[in-house]
C-alpha cells in the first residue's frame, strides 16, 4: 500500500461524517494506544504528598449567584426560568448572596446559564 501525504489524508477526512470520523479516532486511539483528548484535559496535579496523579475533568458543575446586580427583576426572570422554582422562591433566593441556581450540571447547561444571568445583569461563578 503506498503512503498517502498529509493532503491525501485531509481529502479522504473530509468526505467522512461525524460519526465516521468519531469512529475511526476510536480505533486510531485503540490501534496506537493514545488519546486524542486536549492538552487541558490532561493537566497534572501535585498534591500534599508529592505524588503525580492526572486530574480527571470535572463533567458537574454549580452555578452560583453572587449578586443580582441593578436589574434584579430580569434576574429573577432568569432564575424562574432556568429552573422550577416560583416566584417566591426565586425571589428569595436572589435575594440570598452565593444561592447555587443551578446544582450538578454539565459544562455546558452551566455556561449557558451563566451567560443568561449575566446578561440580566447578575454576578455568576461556575464551579
């Protein structure tokens, strides 16, 4: 078989769906023993005991409301509509400062909630 070049295997990956692609780094990953995750995913913690242990990427995440800010309606809009709360409920919990909105969700649920908060006008941490 001969080789192909690097613009020969781009050509052969671009008449590839989604799904052909997913499948075929699979079996890239499987065949060669790699990962083909991102360089951030792979970070490397030094703990108390000086021992090298990789990170496993955090897939739950908290949303946080740290303030309301000047349009705590809109806010309150938001928390209602982001969850299943009332109108009282949501109230008070904008009304109380570091109130999780949203608890164990995926990164994105929790970046788009974020997003929607802070364009009402709130503070919001992700955690």
């Amino acid at each position: 078989m001969a080789k192909l070049s690097q613009d020969e295997l781009l050509e052969q990956f671009a008449d590839m769906t989604l799904i052909e692609l997913s499948a075929f780094v699979s079996a890239f990953e499987e065949k060669f023993d790699v990962t083909a995750a991102a360089p951030a995913a792979a970070v490397v913690m030094a703990g108390p005991a000086g021992g090298a242990e990789a990170v496993e990427e955090q897939d739950e995440f908290d949303v946080i409301l740290d303030g309301a800010g000047d349009k705590k309606i809109q806010v309150i809009k938001e928390v209602r509509a982001l969850t299943s709360l009332g109108l009282k409920e949501a109230k008070d919990l904008v009304d109380t400062a570091g109130a999780k909105v949203l608890e164990k969700v995926a990164k994105d649920v929790a970046e788009k909630a974020k997003a929607q908060l802070e364009g009402a006008g709130a503070k919001v941490t992700v955690k």
